[in-house]
C-alpha cells in the first residue's frame, strides 16, 4: 500500500502544475509553494517582454490533457500561454493548492527523525516560517535567478542619463522610443527586443554579440514549418545517442553520408532564406554539432533588420561604460543611452543546502540526475522540468508522472541507487566525451533526443502503450493525445 504524502512543489510555472496535478492524482496531499503573486513562471506578464511567444508550436507546448484553445495562432502569444495555464490550473483543482508571495529560502533534512524535508519559508510580509514536508518536487525552471553582469563604468552611464537592465526588466516598449539602444546577447530574447526596439520607435539599434548561432526559421524555406522536420523520430535518429548497440553504431556508420548531406542542404537553405551570408552572419560550426535547447528560432524581421541597416549587428562583448557610450572589447565604441542584457539565467539551487548541492552538480557543472529528474543521494525529493526541450510541456508532465512514481515506490522498473549512479555517470561522460551540446546548461537539455527520452521515461513508468504506426511515430512531431494513451496505460494506484 502506498502511504499519503505531504508534498510540497517548489514554483508554479508550467513543471509545478504538472506535478502538482500528478501528485494530487495519486492522492497525495500537495501544497505550491510559489514566491511570485501569480502562476505562470517565465509565462507571468509581470516577468515578460512585449511581442513574447512561443518558440514551440501549440500542439507541441500543451499538457496532454488540453490542447489550446482553436483560436490561438500556431506560435501563442505569452499572455495567450498564461491564460492556458491558468485554466489548467483551475480545471485541474491546482488553485486553491497555490500559496503565493511565499518564497523556500532554504531546506534541511527533518530533525523529527522522519523522512523528508523542513522549509524555510519566508513570506511576502517578510514573516518567516518553517513546514516539514514528507517529499519535494524542485520545480523552479532554469529561468529564476537573473544572471547580471555589470561592467566598469555603469554608474557614470546612469548618471549621465543612460539605463541599464536585463531583458527580464524590459516590459514597456515606451519606455525605447527615440532611444538609442545597445542589446547584449544573441539569444532569442536578445533578437526579440531589437526587432520589438526597432518596432518601438527606436532612434537606434545595436546587438552585440559574441558568437553567431544557427537559427530555425518558423518555415523552413519559407514553406515547411519546423516542427515537421526538427520534432520528428527520423531525424532524431540521424544524431547518435547515448548507450547505442553495435547494430545502432553500425546503422550510424552506413548513414553518415546521407546524414551529412542532409545537414549542408539544410544549411545552404538557410543562408540563403535567411541572408546570412550577406549579413555575415552565417556561424562557423556544423549545424548538427550545436543543436540542443539552444537552439533559437528566428525573430520574424530580425535578419531583414540587419540586412537593411535598421539593426546594426557588432561581434564582440561590453568591455566598460563611459557617459552615453558602450565600449567593447577591441575598442569599438556604440553610441547608446539605452543597454538592455540579454545574457540569461543562473542555473542553480540555491535553497538546497551546501553539501546536498556538491551531490547533485559536478564541478565542471554537469547534474547528476537520473532520468534528469532524481538522484539517490537526494533522498525524498526530485525535480520537475528540468529536463528541458523544444517541447517542454509535455517534459514536464511526464516527469511529473515520473517522479510521483518514483517517490511512491511503483515504477514499473524502481531503479537501485547504484543503477542510478552508473547510469548517471554514463550520461555525463556521453555529454562529456561524445556529444558536448548536449552538455550545455549542466546537461538539463533533452533535445534534439526527445523521442528517446520520453520512451525511456514510458518503459520505467511501465507504460502498455508506447507507440503510434510506425509512418506516424517517425514521420510526425511528438503527440500529446498519443501520450495521454500512453500516460493512462501505464499501472494505475491511489495512495490511501
Ligand atoms: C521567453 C521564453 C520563451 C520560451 N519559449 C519556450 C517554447 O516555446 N518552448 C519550450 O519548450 N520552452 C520555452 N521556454 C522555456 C520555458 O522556460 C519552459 O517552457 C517552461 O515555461 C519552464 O517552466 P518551469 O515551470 O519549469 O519554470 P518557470 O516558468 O521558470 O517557473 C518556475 C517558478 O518557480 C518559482 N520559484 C523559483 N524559485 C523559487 C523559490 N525559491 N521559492 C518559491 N518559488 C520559486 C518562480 O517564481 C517561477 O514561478 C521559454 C522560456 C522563455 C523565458
């Protein structure tokens, strides 16, 4: 039988519903522990900037359970996702388990002898308290804590005027025009609000950037939308993966010259649509060897932009400040009164304690999650959304599924701590060795290897169903109606 948890969800972004509501299914007793005023995470209007979307398209960034609504456009706008969610969260009786402006400060292991964890947590009347939890579900994304960079120099800047913030504080398109402004970062973000600075009104427009990437249009050559050929299993297949047998590295060996052929095609198609050559834009690495989360489709415009002059694009990084001046490195100087950093997010997990977080990240970064959910040597707890992707919902949910699982003992496979440990391992050393894209943010990322994530998280979770005919499975994007079947074929329990 399984026993009732207390369970706490740390964040009420797209993960923590998802656990939330996967706990609640099995019976457990959850509380969200979210330090915003509203749900949504990266979704918040509060927290996002003007002319936000979607890099997924629709049918790929929704729950199982709930497709978006008709009317929405392919690639949702950020307060059409936020609506979705919040729907699913009232749907799905996740509401009233959402306790805001409350932010986990810090956690240890219960000092009353049972299993689990004490919370600190702190309210937004800035009253403290603390709450044992039987179980954890970390579920605070990879986008909480600012990455901020200051540079020498930033004061006299502001002083004369000039304003400096990151692309997270930049919500008021007004607040650009007649402004001349520098972004940092060649991010989606970075190229979202210099198209969004030039739209503005914007007296000028600079991107600085340190490395150009290959970017996705929506429609590959103008025509084909991504999905049909970035989110399928045939192409997933041509990118070797982890654990492969000798038939599978054979099959790869046979392959690379298709492979590779396929790869310079879908290049020289993108420098042209998207004028990289001419831009000088077009990055020095295969297209194969980046592809990972990383990857960011293209800002409608943002090349035009560039092409016509409307968006000046530097290579280079901020090297200091001077009044009404950015200076980078090597010396060239960007007139601005306006530096918005597009430079992302600290990854991490401050709340854990010290000797708790040694076990979960290596230090070259790398986490030591099995499955990128759970780790042995962090008992009664586990992570959801961390195993991020071009589809991210669906991730998350079925981590969610994963980990309630996990934690009740009724995996159809429980894994050992020592399988997991040499799993893990072999993973890290994959990424290190094999594959290093797939090492970017601390291993965290799934893509471009979604279809075989997923059917390993199918099989532990004991899934009947797993698949579609096989035109279907490997020539279409992942379904989330198929994955509801495959969810619901899965051994079902209540805890009591
Ligand atoms: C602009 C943008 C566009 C994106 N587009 C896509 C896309 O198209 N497709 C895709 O797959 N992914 C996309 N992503 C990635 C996106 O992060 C994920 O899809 C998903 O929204 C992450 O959800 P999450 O719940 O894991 O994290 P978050 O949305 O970051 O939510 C985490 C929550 O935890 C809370 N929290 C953090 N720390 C604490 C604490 N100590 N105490 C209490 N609460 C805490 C935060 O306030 C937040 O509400 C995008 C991200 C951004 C920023």
């Amino acid at each position: 039988m399984v026993e009732k948890k207390k369970v706490a969800v740390i964040g009420a972004g797209v993960s923590g519903l998802a656990a939330a509501k996967a706990f609640k299914e099995r019976g457990h007793a959850v509380t969200v522990i979210e330090r915003s005023h509203a749900l949504g995470g990266v979704w918040e209007p509060s927290r996002s900037y003007p002319d936000v979307q979607t890099q997924s398209p629709k049918d790929l960034y929704r729950y199982t359970g709930k497709p978006m609504p008709d009317h929405y456009p392919e690639w949702p706008k950020g307060p059409q996702v936020h609506a979705y969610l919040t729907d699913y969260a009232h749907e799905n009786g996740l509401t009233p388990l959402v306790r805001y402006k409350t932010r986990v400060a810090a956690m240890e292991r219960r000092a009353d002898g049972c299993k689990g964890w004490t919370l600190d947590l702190e309210g937004g009347d800035g009253k403290a308290a603390k709450e044992d939890f039987d179980f954890v579900a970390v579920c605070t994304g990879q986008f909480s804590e600012k990455n901020i960079l200051s540079h020498p120099g930033q004061e006299t800047f502001e002083q004369a005027g000039g304003q400096v913030m990151h692309s997270s504080d930049y919500t008021d398109p007004a607040t650009l025009k007649g402004k001349k402004v520098v972004v940092l970062g060649f991010s989606k973000s970075a190229t979202d609000i210099a198209v969004n600075a030039v739209k503005s009104g914007a007296a000028a427009v600079t991107i600085v950037y340190l490395e150009t990437v290959w970017r996705i249009p929506y429609f590959i050559g103008g025509l084909i939308n991504f999905k049909r050929i970035l989110y399928i299993r045939a192409q997933e297949k041509m990118f070797p993966g982890w654990g492969q047998s000798t038939l599978a590295r054979l099959n790869h060996a046979l392959a690379k010259p298709f492979v590779w052929a396929n790869w310079r095609a879908l290049e020289s198609l993108l420098s042209i649509q998207l004028k990289l050559n001419k831009t000088g834009l077009r990055p020095k690495e295969p297209i194969e060897r980046g592809i990972n989360c990383s990857v960011p489709i293209v800002t409608p415009g943002f090349f035009d932009m560039v092409a016509d002059g409307r968006i000046r694009a530097v290579q280079g990084t901020f090297d200091h400040y001077e009044p009404g001046t950015v200076v980078l490195t090597g010396g060239k100087r960007v007139v601005a009164d306006m530096a918005i950093l597009a430079v992302g997010w600290k990854l991490g997990v401050p709340f854990l304690p010290e000797e708790y977080r040694k076990k979960l990240v290596e230090p070259d970064g790398q986490y030591r999650l099995y499955r990128i959910i759970a780790n042995p040597d962090l008992p009664d707890m586990g992570f959801v959304g961390f195993n991020s992707s071009f589809c991210t919902v669906l991730c998350a949910e079925l981590a969610a599924n994963w980990l309630v699982r996990y934690a009740d003992g009724m995996l159809a496979h429980q894994p050992s701590a020592e399988e997991m440990n040499r799993n893990i391992d072999m993973m890290i050393e994959w990424k290190r060795k094999k594959r290093p894209a797939a090492g970017v943010y601390g291993g965290l990322c799934v893509a471009p290897y979604h279809f075989k994530h997923f059917d390993e998280l199918l099989a532990d979770m004991g899934a009947r169903k797993k698949k579609r005919n096989p035109v279907a499975e490997n020539l279409t994007p992942p379904n989330a109606d198929a994955f509801a079947r495959y969810l619901a074929s899965t051994p079902q329990y209540r805890a009591a």
